[in-house]
C-alpha cells in the first residue's frame, strides 16, 4: 500500500492511497483504493504533540473492498505527510510508536542476483545513487545488493511514487550529478578518464546523449508498461517529464563554448540580466538583514523547508518552483564568497 499522485490532473495535485497487485500475466499492476484529494494530511488526526491516528473514513473503505493489511502498514504509508514538528518530536523517540525493528532476511549471493534480475537498470542507477550519492556505479551495478528488494513486487506507478519521495532529499547541487548518472551518459563519454565529471563535458552533447537516452526509456515496455499509470499523453510519460524539465531549465545551465565569462556566469546563476538581489530575496521569502544574519546551513534549511511547501508535486507552480531554485543558487554563492 502507498500514496500516489494523479499525474493525469493538469488543475492540482490529487493524491490517491493505492496498492500493488499481481495480474493474470505475472505483470504487476496498481489499483486506487481510497481518494485523498489535494493533502493526505486531512485523513490524519492528531491527539497531542506525540500520537496521531488515521481516520477511520480510510480504514471502512479498505475494510470494505476487503483489503487485508496491518496498521502500522498504514501508519507508515502516511508518515510522510505527518506535521514535521510532530514527527520530529515521534522520531526523537524512535519513530513511530509500536514499530519494532524487523531484520531483514538473508539471502545468498546467487539467490539476490536471481531475485533482482527483474529489476530495471534505470531503477537500480536511481537506488544506488541516492544510497552512495556517487556518479561512477558501475562496480556495484554488477553486484547483488540487499536493499535493492524494495524494488520488488511493486507496480511501476509504486516505484515511481517511492522514488519521488526519496528525491525530495536530494540538494539543488546533486541533482545535476544524479541526472547524468541515472541516465547512463558516462558510458557516452567512455573510454576518458573524466567520463564521471559531468562539468567537464560537451554541454551540446550531453544534451543529445540525454534526450536520446530519455526518448529510449519513454519508448522502452520493460520499464513503461509494467504497472504503468495510463499516461494520458502522447509524448513524454508524466513519470520522465520531470526529468525533462529538471535539466533544461535548472540544472545544466553551465558555460558553453563560444560564450564570454562573463555570458556564461549570467547564464549559470541569474535567469535575466536585470535580476537584483532584492528579487531573490523576494522570492525566498527573506528579508536582507535575516539573510546576512544566517549561516550557510541556516539558509540551506530554509530552502529545503520552503521547498516542501513550493514543490510541483505538493500543489505549486512548476515556473514559480524553478525561478525559487535559481534563487537559492545565486544567493546560496553569495553566501559561500
């Protein structure tokens, strides 16, 4: 069981608590349980500063299409969505109140390597990256790895839910690093030695290595129609757009030849020549004096707070979201000089 999005809605984001289900064909397939609408929050309730409970609107309607599941299953399914104040003060106590440390189970070697044969490369490059943060996967790709089984039994729509999530972790300067590992582009610049620096390469063809490693994902079954959501479009599946526009318009904006120095540093850190710092402030909801005021890690935690908040899949603007990142990274280098 997980929470979902709608991808499909173009007006607002809708969230759905969906499960994973094997069909006739072995294939594994995703069904919509129960609505949530624009906040899952509004189905948590909350006793004081340290016990909550999910509406039991939520569990009648699983009761009654049969849905058999543990609690803590659903508790864990929304602790995403808990206020963080008062997830912060539960964690503090050791998470969730009643969870108790469940071993994994052991497997040999040869017993993993067959059990994750199935999984996507794509999927294992995402995994391995937000584990490790390291561009050059290459050795622990070929090697069976534990926590790879959570990769198993889940429809395609679960995977991608699950990975949205884990990529809310991800800060602003590891995003560029995690695109060109994900999509495999060092192996476009093998044999070079600097093949896992993506800041050393040709801007014009990483872009077409890219786009053409993206359109091949698109168009590849083993990943899209396994438990896929109907895309509702022709072009680009909703579960790549966000990919798409992550690297045109707020990560690879680095120098190209040709450019002067000075046309490059307009191009990496500021969307208009006009731009002031009174903008950016503006757009990170700060004052001057409380900007000068902060650290460089007091400043990184208020991005990531407002980031929760502004991000495309919690309800904002897609362009709002992006001019909020080129924001941070002009004045996050004021704060590093």
């Amino acid at each position: 069981m997980y929470i979902g999005l709608d991808r499909s809605s173009q007006s607002s984001t809708l969230y759905c608590l969906r499960h994973s289900f094997k069909g006739e064909g072995g294939a594994w397939h995703s069904k919509d349980l129960f609505e949530l609408g624009e906040d899952p929050e509004n189905f948590i309730e909350y006793l004081d500063e340290r016990a909550f409970y999910i509406s039991p609107e939520v569990e009648q309607a699983l009761a009654e299409q049969g849905i058999k599941y543990e609690y803590s299953e659903l508790e864990e399914v929304f602790w995403p969505f808990i206020d963080p104040f008062i997830r912060q003060t539960l964690e503090a106590f050791g998470g969730l109140e009643g969870r108790k440390y469940r071993r994994p189970k052991r497997y040999s070697r040869d017993k993993l390597l067959k059990m994750q044969g199935s999984i996507h490369l794509f999927d294992k490059r995402r995994f391995i990256f937000l584990k490790y943060l390291q561009i050059d996967t290459d050795s622990l790709l070929q090697r069976p790895l534990p926590f790879l089984n959570q990769l198993l039994e889940k429809s395609r729509d679960e995977i991608e839910n699950m990975f949205d999530l884990m990529e809310l972790d991800l800060k602003p300067w590891e995003m560029r690093g995690y695109l060109y590992a994900i999509f495999g582009l060092p192996e476009r610049f093998a044999p070079r030695l600097s093949r896992f620096i993506p800041e050393v390469q040709d801007q014009d063809m990483m872009d077409s290595y890219f786009l053409d490693e993206l359109c091949k994902l698109n168009r590849d079954a083993s990943y899209i129609d396994q438990g896929a959501r109907p895309a509702g479009a022709v072009w680009l599946h909703p579960y790549l757009r966000k990919y798409l526009f992550q690297y045109f318009d707020s990560v690879f904006r680095g120098p190209r030849p040709g450019r002067s120095f000075q046309e490059n540093q307009n191009r990496a850190w500021r969307p208009s020549a006009s731009a002031s710092d009174t903008n950016e402030l503006n757009i990170m909801d700060l004052d001057l004096e409380t900007f000068n005021r902060m650290t460089e890690k007091d400043f990184i935690r208020h991005f990531r707070k407002m980031a929760q908040k502004l991000h495309p899949d919690k309800g904002g603007s897609h362009e709002k979201f992006i001019r909020f990142q080129q924001a941070f990274n002009i004045l996050l280098l004021k704060k590093k000089w």
